[in-house]
C-alpha cells in the first residue's frame, strides 16, 4: 500500500477479505480450487482451471476487469462476484459469463433446503 511505502513499511495487507477462502470451502469436494491474492502471489494466467472465479471492491473495478478479459481470452469461464459485482452489476456484466450477485452463503442455504 502506498500509505506504507512512503513510511518506509514493505507492502502490507491490512485487513484479509474472507470472501475467496468462504467461496473456496463451498466448493463440492470434488472440485480441485486454487486460491490466489494477488497481495500475496501473482497470478497464473497460464492455468488448466476451467472456471475463473474473481471478486473484488469498487477500488478494484480496473483490475477486475484486466482479469476478467485476460482469462476469457485464453478460453476461461470467468465468475465475478463481490461488492463490486453486486453494486455495479451492469457495469461487470459483458466482462464476465457467470455474475454472482448478494451474498453466496444466502444462495447456497436457499439449495441446501430444496435438497
């Protein structure tokens, strides 16, 4: 964070965002997930993951979408969701082919009752 760097701090992460960890655990057991914060790791474009998932805040609409496009461009299936998504879904909408809008967990206790 720039805030940092011009207190003489390394890059820091100051409040971790559970949100890919939470979509993660959802996730059949059957599927092989791969969590990436580009805080932490850079990203690998040159996955074999069929589905790209990505979320992210109002502050993070341009890389979203760098993502977004990258990723559909070698062929991915690419899911956006967040904050972002669900403030400013017509804005993410022709960037993505799955759009996630409101909370997952709500969606996913809504099918755990139809069975």
């Amino acid at each position: 964070m720039e805030v940092h760097a011009a207190h003489g701090f390394a890059d820091t992460v100051l409040l971790a965002d559970a949100a890919v960890a939470t979509v993660a655990a959802m996730a059949p057991p059957d599927f092989d997930v791969t969590l990436c914060d580009e805080g932490i790791s850079p990203v690998d474009f040159d996955t074999t993951a069929d589905f790209i998932g990505i979320t992210g805040k109002i502050s993070q609409e341009g890389r979203m979408i760098a993502l977004a496009r990258e990723f559909r461009r070698r062929g991915k299936v690419v899911i956006c969701g967040g904050p972002y998504a669900s403030l400013s879904p017509g804005r993410l909408r022709d960037e993505c082919d799955i759009l996630v809008q409101g909370e997952l967990e709500a969606w996913r206790r809504a099918a755990d009752r139809l069975g």
